[in-house]
C-alpha cells in the first residue's frame, strides 16, 4: 500500500488561511556555508502540525519551537531569525542560515451564529469578505445550504442542545441568536449569559419580545448587569438612552447587513504601530 503523500507547504498555507486558522510560514532567506537547504525553501507551522521541511535536525526543530512561541504569544508579523549551524544548532554543518518567520494569528474574531433561517443565510453570505471565522448552528438537520462548502472560515454546526454548543465556543466569540423557535432563542441566551467571556450577545426580535425574555431571565437568576450585555433587538441604531431607533427595512437582507454593521466596531482591527513588516536596520544587515 502507498503511503500518503506529504502535504506540501503551499497547500498547507492555504488551507490554514482559507479556515482563518493561526499558522507561521518559515523561508530560507539567506545562507553561508553548508546548510541543509538552500534559500527559497520553505515550512508551514501551525500549534500541531508541521508541512514541509527545512532540513531536518536540531536547526529545524529550533525554528518550529520559535514559530510555535510566537503563534502562542499571538505575535502577528515578520521576524528574521538567524542559525549558527552549529553554534545554536549544535549541528556539524558549519554553515549560517536567516530565516524569515512570517506569523499569521488566524480569523480577527469568531462570529457564533444560532440559526439557519432567512437572516443567518444572509449573514452567513455577508460575512464571507470579511476575515472573521463563522460558526453557524442549527438544531434542525438538513437545513444548511450546499453553498457553505465554498466559504472559507465557515464551519456548520448541527446543534440540539443549546448549553452544549454554547459551550464549545471559544472565548471571545461574538454571538447572534435568530433560531426558527423563541423557546430555543432564549435557551441560548441563558446559555451564553452563563459565560463571562463572550464578547457580545445580539438577538433578533422586537421590544415585547424582550421583554418577555427579560422577565424569563430575570426569574433564571439573571441580574441587571447581565441582561444589559444582550442586544435586543439586533442591527438598529441606538440613542444616547442606549435605547434602539427603529429603522424602516425589515428583510433578511437588510437586517443582516445591519447586524454585521453594529458589530464592525466591537471587532475592530487592533492598532498597527507605524513601523510594519522588518526594520529597515535588519534589512540592511541582511543585504
């Protein structure tokens, strides 16, 4: 029997970027002496796996262990890592390597949407552009649409149980709740009000809707504080009340794309210093 082929690193990294998962792509950009491969050669590292090579030994596990800590530490960029072959590396070769390590912490945020109706469709086809992964959820089978096999970072989800798959989101994840059943919508919204680390909470509906989650809440052991971190209703502009102004446009379109406006600056982009890519000392020392 064959065995399988190696994943080769060009495939690797765009799998990993197409599902907006974090991973660092390592490239030979200059070498002296005896090395094991020449400049041009390349590695993709992710928190598991490794594709490709760079020519084995204590020089190459060196690079993965100072790709794999940068991953860690979520330092984004570019950074120029250089290899005594034999000094650092404690490999016979003799040569010296500078190898160029290019970080990518995977989506800027993760976008948890609970329901496969006319508006998750929407928000589903809204959010593709953006470098957000999407987890979309729904209770009923069969119910997501060929197309999602095409979008990147979209991962679709049959959910029955609503405390398990608030659960199994990772922290910081921003979260819209507009199921096919108001019973399910608010079990949700217990569930996610349960977690302190949820970014935010939106749900779709009308003020009397509310309201009667609210009391519901409320009697669940919800205080103030926490049911203020709901937003209800979703994509509505608010008042220096905080309270929402109703727009005119209801349809799953507009509404979707107001959702995903109202959450635009609660993800946000984290600043960029000035200075981007490798200072321009190391590039002169390298060239």
């Amino acid at each position: 029997m064959n065995a399988p082929r190696p994943t080769p690193w060009h495939e690797a990294l765009h799998r990993l970027q197409r599902e907006g998962l974090p991973h660092a792509l390592a490239t030979v950009v200059t070498s002296a002496g005896s090395t094991p491969r020449e400049p041009g050669a390349r590695m993709v590292i992710s928190e598991s796996d490794v594709f490709d090579t760079l020519g084995g030994g204590t020089f190459e596990f060196q690079v993965i262990d100072a790709a794999r800590e940068k991953l860690a530490q979520g330092n984004a960029g570019m950074s120029l890592e250089a290899f005594a072959l034999g000094g650092r590396s404690g490999q016979c070769c003799g040569g010296f390597v500078n190898v160029l390590l290019e970080v990518f912490p995977g989506s800027a945020a993760t976008l948890a949407i609970f329901g496969a109706g006319h508006v998750g469709n929407e928000l589903v086809r809204l959010a593709a552009p953006l470098p957000w992964r999407v987890l979309w959820h729904d209770s009923r089978e069969g119910v997501f649409p060929a197309w999602t096999t095409e979008q990147p970072r979209l991962a679709c989800r049959h959910a029955p149980d609503p405390q398990a798959a608030v659960a199994a989101l990772p922290a910081g994840s921003h979260a819209l709740v507009l199921t096919h059943d108001h019973a399910e919508d608010r079990a949700l919204v217990d569930a996610l009000l349960q977690r302190d680390d949820i970014a935010s909470i939106g749900l779709i509906g009308s003020k009397s809707k509310w309201a009667s989650f609210r009391s519901r809440l409320t009697d669940a052991g919800h205080d103030d504080a926490a049911l203020a971190r709901v937003r209800c209703p979703i994509g509505l502009a608010r008042g220096p009340d905080g309270e929402p102004i109703r727009g005119g446009d209801k349809t799953p379109y507009a509404i979707a794309i107001a959702a995903l406006a109202e959450l635009l600056p609660m993800v946000g982009d984290a600043e960029r210093a000035d200075q981007r890519g490798l200072a321009p000392a190391e590039l002169r020392a390298l060239f």
